[in-house]
C-alpha cells in the first residue's frame, strides 16, 4: 500500500507549490490568525479533508455543533490554494495535503517553526455531523478525558502537551470559556486557577449576555506570533480553557509545560515533530478515497 512521503509536492510539469502559495500568501501574511486549519479535522475521519465537505442539508461534519465556529477564511484559503494548484496540476494533490501544507505554512509565517511535511493523503467519501460528537477535545476536558482522546489518534501526552502550543495563536469564541468567569462553582463563581486581572479582561470582553459572535485571543500575551509564551502564559494563570490551564495544573504534565516555557526550541523541535504525527492519523492512501476536484464536494 501507498506510504505518506516527507516531501514537498508531487511532481507535476515542473511549477511545484507555487501557484498556490503565491496567492494567498498577501492574505495570510495580513494576519495569520484567519487560515489555522489545524487540528481537530484529523480526529473525525482522519485527517481527509471530511471537515470541508458542504451539504445542502446541513448535516455534513462543519455543521456539527463542535465544529460551526471552524474558521471560514482559513477553509477559504484552501479551496483558492486547490482551485489554483487543480489548474495546473488537475487530479493530483488532495484537499488533505492542502489542509496540512497550510497548516504548516501558518505555523512557519507567525513565526514558528518550519518542517517539512508528509504527503500522499487522499480524501474522505464520509462526511456527517452525526459522526463528530465525542471525537473532538472539548475546552472543558481534564487531563485523563484529553490523554484518552488524544490515545485513540495514537498521539501521547507529550504529543498532546506539544500540539496545545498551537493555542499559541488564534481566537476563541466567549461560549467556550465563560462558564468558568460566571458559573464556576457553588464557592466562587470564577474559576480560582484564573489570573484575577485577566478574569477581569475576559469579563469585560465577554460580558454575561454577550452575543456569539465575539471572540478573544487564546494567547493573550503574544497573540498573533507563533512562540512559547503559551506555555509561560499557563504557569501564570492565563489559560483560556480548562483543558489549557489543567496542562499546568496536573502534575503529570506540569514538567513539560515548564520545560517548553524555559526553551522555545525543544518546543519548536517537538512541535515539528507531533504536527507530522498528527498529519497520520487515519490517511487514506492507496485505492481508498479520491482525489476531490472541489474540496467543499465529493467528486
Ligand atoms: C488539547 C485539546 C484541545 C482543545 C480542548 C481545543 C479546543 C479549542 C477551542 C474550544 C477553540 C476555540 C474555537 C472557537 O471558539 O472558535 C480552539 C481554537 C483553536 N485550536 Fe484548539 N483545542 C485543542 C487542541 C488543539 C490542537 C492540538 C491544535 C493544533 C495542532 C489546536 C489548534 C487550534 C487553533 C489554531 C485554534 C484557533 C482557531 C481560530 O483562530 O479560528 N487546538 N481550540
């Protein structure tokens, strides 16, 4: 059977990723928060693009209601990156490797670090919202529910640690968290693991009653730059989610937590490293699945 390969782009007629690139690069450049296809789309189907799937009906895996905050512009980018690599290349790079070259590339342009990637995926024909619940991490989960659910995609705590980092970026919508600012327990209504000036932040961004469309940054130190400020961020009580905060929390993760705050590089190195990791789980190769013409449509 077919193997995922670490390299850059299948041959084809010589202008390799280019055209893809060169065109959306003004865009992400901007601000690289708007395209993080990361995560989450490899722990459904596996990582085959199933998440970009459209239904007219609604009840396609983006519809699920873990998923209807998925960032638009970063699905964008990869149907205009597809659209121009089809035109030159039709029928040979799969919506999957897309997803994971950009994945890539928005790590790399804020700043992280640059890895290579494996290629050769091919795309899902299974694409349901009835099929999300209870694969996806929640925000709310602790370390035994996240090291489970991360298991199942053969990623380890350390993998589960390393890939956290990625909250190093990017926004979160107010409904995620605020139960721990309004309605944390019967003793106190804030979560007491909360910085107290940042529970105030977030209190006055995210009032009781506001509407569902505003959201915050994850890192609010150094929101827009890919770095280790993350992990510093949770020793200091400015985890966003439970599931950021108990990484510190939980003395089995707490030693790499510290280790990746005192050195950005062994995070950079391992970030690299569970990011290719992620990239494999469940890969269709071989005869299975298709090459999608359209990444929002099964051929
Ligand atoms: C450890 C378990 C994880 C949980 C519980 C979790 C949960 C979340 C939640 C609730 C959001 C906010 C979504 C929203 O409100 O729009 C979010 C955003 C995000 N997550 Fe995670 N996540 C986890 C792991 C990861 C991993 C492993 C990665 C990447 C490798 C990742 C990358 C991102 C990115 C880039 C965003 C920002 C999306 C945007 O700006 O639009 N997350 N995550």
């Amino acid at each position: 059977m077919a193997e995922l390969l670490p390299i850059d782009m299948p041959e084809c007629g010589g202008d390799r990723e280019g055209s893809g690139d060169e065109e959306d690069q003004p865009n992400r450049r901007h601000d690289p928060r708007h395209s993080s296809p990361l995560l989450p789309y490899c722990f459904v189907e596996g990582c085959d693009a199933s998440v970009m799937i459209a239904s007219p009906r609604n009840d396609a895996e983006k519809d699920a209601p873990d998923n209807l905050s998925l960032a638009g512009d970063g699905f964008d980018t990869v149907i205009k990156a597809k659209a121009a690599v089809e035109a030159q290349c039709p029928g040979v790079v799969s919506c999957a490797d897309i997803l994971t070259i950009a994945a890539r590339d928005v790590v790399a342009l804020s700043g992280g670090p640059n890895f290579t990637v494996e290629l050769g995926r091919r795309d899902g024909l299974v694409s349901l919202a009835s099929r999300v619940a209870g694969k996806l991490p929640g925000p709310d989960f602790n370390l035994d529910s996240l090291t489970t659910l991360f298991g199942k995609n053969n990623l380890t705590l350390f993998d589960m640690i390393t890939l956290s980092g990625a909250h190093t970026v990017g926004f979160a919508h107010c409904s995620r968290f605020t139960n721990r600012l309004y309605r944390f327990g019967s003793s106190s209504s804030v979560d007491p693991t909360i910085n107290p000036d940042y529970a105030r932040e977030l209190m006055q961004a995210c009032p009781a009653n506001v509407g569902p469309t505003i959201a915050v940054n994850m890192d609010p130190v150094t929101p827009i730059t890919f770095d280790n400020v993350y992990y510093a961020n949770l020793a200091a009580g400015l985890g966003l989610f439970t599931s950021d905060e108990v990484l510190y929390a939980d003395g089995r993760s707490q030693p790499v937590v510290k280790g990746f705050a005192g050195d950005q590089s062994s995070f950079f190195a391992a970030f690299a490293k569970s990011m290719v990791k992620l990239g494999r789980v469940g890969v269709k190769t071989g005869r299975r699945g298709q090459i999608r013409r359209d990444c929002t449509a099964f051929n």
